[in-house]
C-alpha cells in the first residue's frame, strides 16, 4: 500500500513522496506534459546529477485529488493515477485518453545487487594486440571490491494493441516498427543505444540510466529490465505529436547546436589514404571533374609509423607539412576530418602522457572519459598534434572501447555477445555507466574545442552515441556493416529508429564497409570480391595507382542505389574497405553508374538551401531532419509497418531501391526485372511526384519508375522546397539564384535560415531569416521582410519561383533584397 509521506524539497520541488513497506515512490512533474518518476529500495533517494538529463524543472501547479483507492495528478496537459494498493501508474491526457499504462499488479520491481569495482595494479603486464577494428589492450589481474548495493530494475508496460514504438537507437537487425520485438541496450560496433522509445500516441519514454538494458515487446512480455541502477528513473514526455515529443526530449537533454555548413555536403572517406598528396590529387581531381565535394576523410594510423596506435600527431614521413596540407585542401576548398581514437598503445607520447597523470583506465590504454581533468588532456593533446595544424572535424572511433566479440568465423549467439560485450566493459567500468562512455568522450571534444576557438563549429562523426549526446556536436554512423543489399534494407530502417529517439544526426558507410567474404571472419561478409582487396605493406606508405576498385558491376549498382539513399541523410558519406569509392572507380561519364552518382551527388549540392535551413530549425525549433512515416503520419495505421520510406525533412518523401534490378554480384546481368517499385502515399496528404510532377491523391499505394538514374522522392502537398545552384563546394558561389518551388494544396510557409556557416556568431543573433508563406485561397507567395544580420550575408538575391499544381508548372522571377514581396499566379491555373 502507498501512502503520500511528504512534498520533497531537494532536486524536485514540489515532487510528491509516496511511501510503501519496502519502496519509495516519487512523483515530479518537470513542466505540465513531463513527468518523472523514481523508484527506491534505499530509505532515501540518491540523486546524483544525471549525465543524461540537464534541464532543470519549471514551477508546475498540479491538482492532487485522493480517494481511498487511488492519488490523481491533474496538470493542464496530463492526467496521472496511482493505485494506492499496487503503485499502479496510469497515464492519460488532461482530457482522459490514456496513453500508457502498467499493469495490474504495479509493475516495477527493484532487486538488490552488490556492485564491485576493479582495482588494477599499474605495474602488471598489459595484452596488447590489433583485430580488424583497431588496437585492444587488456590486464587480467586485479582485485575486486565491495563499491555499494544497487539494484537490477524492471519496468512492465501496457501498450495500445494499435499503437507503433520506435527509438532506441540503430541496432543491426533491421526493425522498424519495434511492437513484438527485443532490444538489447549496450554498446558495441554495429550499436548505437539511446534509451528513449516514442510512440504513436504522441508520447515518449526516456529512461535516465547507463547500464546495461533491454526492452522487449514480445512473447517475455512488454517491460523494461535494466542491470545496474542505483535507483529506477525514468521519464514520461506527452508531447501530442511526434515533433512536440522530441520538444520535450530536448528540453531534457538539451538543445542541438548547428554543424557547420559544410558538414552536409559530399564527405569523401575510405579506409584508407596513407599519406597528404594522395589527399590533395584526390580532392584535385574532383574538381578537375566538377563533382561536388566537401569534406575528405584520414582515417585510422595518420599517427607515427611505429610509434604506438592512437597518437595524436601526424607521421612526419608522410605528412612532413601538416599546415601546408590543411592549406591547400582549404585553398582547394575542402575541410579535414582526421580519426582519433580513445585508446592508446604502444608506449607512444600521448599515452604516456595521460599514465603520468593517472588518467588511464585499468588496461593503462583507454583514457578515463568519466574523468574531467582526463577529458581535458586528451582535448590539449588533439589540439596541439592535429587541432592547430588546420584539423577541421574529428572521427571519433572505437568509442565502444571495450567491445569483445569482433573475431572468429561463428557469429556469436545474442545471448553471448550481450554477455561478452560487457562483461568487457564492466571489467574497466562501473557496471551502471557501461553506455555512457561515448558521451562523455564527445562531451570532452565539444567543450575542448569549444574553449579553444569560437570560430569553428565542432563536428564530431562518432560510432556510439547516447541520450543527450547531440548537444555536443555529433553525428553517428551504424558502424562497420557489409556490401550487402540486405545491409542497406536493414540500414533504412535502424537509421529511422536511432533518428527518431531525438538525435537528429546519423549516417552510414555509403556501399557498405565490408565488401569481400572472409569466411574466417564473421562480419566481414560482404558479397563482393571482384577486384576488391586488402592493404598490403606498401600501401601503408603510398597508394598503388594500380588499384581500381571494384570491378563486381553488381556492387556498382548497390552502391549508386546506397548513395542515393544517403545523399537524403544529415551526412552523406562514403566509406569502406576492400574497394576505394571515388566516383572514378565506378567509371567514366556516359556510363550509367557514374552519370547516377554524380547527379545524385549535384543534386545533394541543390538541396543545401533547404537542408541548411532545417539543420536551423533541429536547432531552434527542436525539429527533426530524418521522419518515420508513422510518426508523421500517426493516424494512417497503414504507415505503422512501412520500414523503407521516410520524410528528409518537411518537404521529401524518400524511397529508396533495395533490390538489384540490373546485376547480380559477379557482374550477372538480370534479366526481365520490372525498374519500379511500390511507394505508399500517406492519407492526410497529397503527394507530387518530384521529377514528374505527377499528382497523386494520398491514401493508396502506386507503382511508380525506379530506373537507376534517379531514386523516388515525393513531395506532400502544402510544401516549400528551396533548392541552389549545382556548386562544387559550400563556400562557392554565395550569391547563386534559389529557385522556391511550391508545391500547392495547402497553406503552408517555411523559412529560410542563412549565416556565415562555420562560427558560433549565430548563438549571438548573428543569422538571418526569411520567412516564405503560401496562401491557397489567394494564390499568393509572399517573402516576407527579412529579420537578422550577419557580415557576409548576401544582400541581394535572384529566385525563380515554380508553381506547382494538379495541372503543371507555372514559372515566375524576382529579386529579392530583404523587403517584403508577393508573387501572384493566375487561379486559372488551379481549375480542375
């Protein structure tokens, strides 16, 4: 039985203390539609400042009414019973449409478990090796002691029988809609955790803990188990629609700062190039060749040859000019992104450097991210090695440290990598922080940066990500997937759940990054080996010209149909083993694949305006970029199970091909294979075709062409589309035209976000906006008066306005320079 103890004054004030025989239950509410909910075993609470969660609670008035069977909490957006005799919390709008509820029996359980830490003697012997992802150091000795007694928590759910979940991160196996499915939480390469489920219903759940978890939907039941807590903390967001979900989420963890400008054109990376002219001829060549191109990538071992993996310096032999390279890559108008790494061996600067100071963890190679003081050398030591000589972004790898299961030829049993994972992990960590690593490590890099230079925008691409881990700058890739179709099919839908829970950046590696099958290996299992290959000992020092790639025309289609789908995520980028991935290496212009890129890469340059202008909206407005139909379209329960289309952000439907219709691997040609695919237009809307600008009514399913010149996209009526000019860098051309296609049927505005791209001036006010409205019943756009200023922006601009309605296109031309203007078309164009 519960029974109401006190209002508590401490971290929640305000909060409402419930007291049972062996629990204490806390009731806070955040701001009216977040409420927070904690669960003890202890006498007391143990609140600690959370690594998630660093919003603060507003003043809520909340209505408390009793009776002898339940406590109803009544704010102006939520209604919360609690039954006195089980603990029982039942949730519900202010109008009394439930959302979600626990069962009868109450539902949370706490059950106590000691936690040790591992003391390690700085003197023993450490195991150093390299496997296919990077350096591993270990100690097999140490001694384990009593740390203090927490809990394993479990959490059990009611959910709607018609209502769809998502969130919880990208995981590998391929799940969208996630009812009548597991997941299981911890870090490792080819998973990202963010432990916030948002539902159909307009509600989210976020759970404010680091340890090991898992949350099943499925035959075990629906509930929540978490491995370590010190107490069972979790949060309820009603936000009515998915976007005010994601509102609160933000509210919660805090608010996303903006990339730089260029962070969302093209990234050129494979692993890897040796030295600083190959990335220079590279870069030079894409523009010999006019391709578009921003970012070129260094990956692992640009460090000292034999001076230990993970220093963060360049090799004098092969990059004996740092400054002069970032110069002229700056020059040639491209930006580099160099990876660094959380682990150090080999008795190299950096790692003896971090000993000195005791900030090592207990293999004496893994630098202590949950310590401050460690957090800020390892920033002083990027600075110095690579920060200063011109370094413009940072790969963060391998921030899954201590991952145990990349070798062998067998796929360990989930059951066995949950278990091999972590108990890695929780070697060297506190069994309740094993999550929690990489966002700390990308906490570091942030305010490192931060501190050093106000005139660089942090991007930080990072293979483990966290709740909370985007107010630092980060994008996260699903790690080291294979040249699989089955890999790009399973790709779409993990990126929609990790986009989903709030982190609004992700990415992948464009064709896969395993393209060969290694049978001793089990996730090296791609499907392609014609003319694919592995480094050789030379290659560590200059690249064989020889190399061309390869020549499977099978994987030349996979990967011009995965660029396609990634040119319509935040980051487009292209990386890989086995096969280097410039445009060159899939052939010459007039061949198919080729011409196919190298649209699909101008036609990424186009959208800018409108990409940049919803990066400011994530930003501002708590937005998102990447949309599951279901959560837009939460209504149409035909969406619930759609895993293979989704909103680029308000204004593109995207539907990607995830089968081959030309070649099969080995450069088989196939035969008699319809180039179409099945696309469903969400009722609610109606929907333009974007290259055909074909009018669909919403609520059906059409086949629609998918030759593999272009990738379907569709565009819901009522919407703005701002596209550029085709340049072949950011910074190039700042006063191009913009066309403004509006696509009729509804009222509909959108604004358009401009600032110098690259510095923090915009936290300042710094930025402009111009707000650009379409109004239905009288035919008129109107570019309302510009608001905001910023030294470089462009005063005077040219548009061509398209028109588009049921009976085609209508064209009209302006300029504009910062004043109101309205641009009329005739309504003749809008009889049926």
């Amino acid at each position: 039985m519960f029974t109401i103890d006190s209002y508590h004054a401490d971290e929640m004030p305000g909060a409402f203390l419930f007291r049972s025989l062996d629990r204490l239950l806390r009731i806070g509410f955040v701001t009216p539609a977040i409420v927070r909910i904690t669960v003890t075993g202890h006498d007391v609470f143990h609140d600690r400042p959370s690594r998630i969660v660093i919003g603060r609670p507003e003043e809520v008035e909340v209505k408390l009414h009793e009776t002898p069977h339940e406590y109803t909490f009544r704010t102006t957006a939520l209604t919360i019973t609690l039954v006195r005799a089980t603990g029982r919390l039942v949730y519900a709008t202010a109008g009394g449409r439930t959302l979600m509820q626990e069962p009868e029996h109450g539902g949370k359980w706490l059950t106590p478990r000691p936690v040790t830490r591992n003391v390690f003697d700085r003197g023993i012997g450490i195991a150093e090796g390299q496997g296919i992802d990077g350096a591993r150091a270990n100690s097999a000795t140490y001694t384990s002691l009593f740390d203090r007694e927490a809990f394993e928590a479990k959490l059990e759910f009611e959910f709607a029988k018609d209502e769809a979940l998502f969130g919880l991160g990208s995981h590998e196996e391929g799940y969208a809609n996630l009812r009548g499915r597991s997941r299981e939480l911890y870090q490792q390469n080819m998973k990202a955790v963010v432990p916030h489920l948002v539902s159909t219903r307009g509600y989210g759940l976020l759970f404010d803990c680091c340890s090991l978890m898992t949350f099943h939907d499925d035959a075990l039941g629906s509930y929540w188990w978490a491995d370590c807590v010190d107490q069972l903390d979790y949060y309820l967001l009603y936000g009515e629609t998915y976007d005010g979900v994601i509102r609160h989420y933000r509210c919660l963890t805090g608010r996303t700062p903006l990339p730089p400008r260029w962070a969302f054109g093209y990234v050129q990376s494979k692993e890897r190039y040796v030295n600083g002219q190959e990335l220079i001829d590279v870069v030079r060549e894409y523009r010999r060749r006019a391709i578009p191109l921003d970012v070129i990538v260094l990956d692992w071992k640009s460090w000292p040859n034999g001076a230990g993996w993970g220093q963060k310096s360049f090799d004098p032999l092969r990059f004996p000019n740092p400054e002069g390279l970032t110069t002229e890559l700056h020059t040639l108008g491209a930006r580099l992104m160099v990876s660094i790494w959380p682990i150090m061996t080999g008795s190299c600067p950096d790692q003896r450097e971090l000993l000195q100071h005791g900030f090592m963890l207990g293999n004496q190679s893994t630098y202590d991210a949950f310590h401050p003081q460690a957090r800020e050398l390892y920033w002083q030591q990027v600075s110095r090695g690579l920060f200063s000589k011109g370094v413009d972004a940072w790969w963060c790898d391998c921030t899954e440290p201590f991952e145990a299961d990349w070798s062998g030829a067998i796929k360990p049993e989930p059951h066995q990598r949950l278990r091999l994972n972590t108990e890695a992990s929780k070697r060297y960590l506190d069994a309740g922080n094993i999550n929690a690593y990489s966002l700390l490590h990308s906490q570091g890099i942030y305010e490192g940066q931060r501190r050093t230079n106000h005139q660089k925008r942090v991007l930080n691409l990072t293979r483990s990500s966290y709740a909370g881990q985007h107010r630092y700058g980060t994008f996260t890739w699903n790690g080291d997937i294979c040249g699989t179709w089955d890999s790009l099919r399973r790709s779409i839908a993990e990126g929609l759940n990790f986009c989903a829970t709030g982190e609004p950046y992700w990415t992948v590696d464009i064709g896969g990054f395993f393209l060969r099958n290694d049978p001793s290996l089990w996730f090296w299992r791609g499907d392609y080996n014609a003319g694919s290959r592995g480094l050789t000992a030379m290659d560590a020092i200059e690249p064989d010209p020889s190399d061309l790639g390869c020549t499977d025309l099978g994987f030349h289609e996979l990967y011009t149909r995965w660029l396609q789908y990634a040119a319509f995520l935040p980051m487009f980028r292209s990386h890989g083993t086995d096969a280097p991935r410039e445009i060159w290496r899939f052939g010459e212009p007039g061949n198919l694949f080729y011409d196919a890129i190298a649209s699909t890469i101008r036609l990424r340059y186009r959208l800018l305006p409108y990409i940049y202008s919803v990066a400011a909206d994530v930003t501002f407005s708590d937005a998102s970029m990447v949309q599951a139909m279901a959560l837009c379209f939460p209504q149409d329960h035909a969406t619930h199970v759609i895993a293979d289309q989704f909103l680029f952000g308000p204004a593109i439907m995207v539907c990607p091909i995830t089968h081959a219709m030309h070649y099969s691997k080995n450069s088989r040609p196939i035969r008699d294979v319809d180039h179409t695919r099945l696309v469903y237009l969400p009722h609610g809307r109606d929907w333009y075709d974007f290259w055909s600008n074909d009018y669909f009514s919403g609520g059906q399913t059409i086949l629609t062409s998918a030759t593999l010149d272009h990738i379907p996209l569709y565009v819901p009526s009522g919407s703005i589309l701002i596209l550029g000019e085709v340049t072949q860098h950011t910074e190039e051309q700042p006063d191009a035209p913009y066309e403004i296609h509006v696509y009729t049927g509804a009222n509909t505005s959108f604004t358009l976000y401009e600032d110098d791209g690259d510095s923090y001036a915009y936290e300042d006010g710094a930025f402009a906006t111009t707000l650009i409205s379409w109004d239905e019943s009288t035919h008129n756009l109107t570019l309302s008066r510009r608001i905001g200023d910023f030294s470089s922006l462009v005063r005077e601009r040219d548009y061509r306005v398209i028109f588009h309605t049921q009976q085609g296109q209508v064209m009209r031309e302006l300029r504009y320079s910062g004043m109101q203007h309205t641009v009329s078309i005739p309504g003749s164009h809008f009889d049926l």
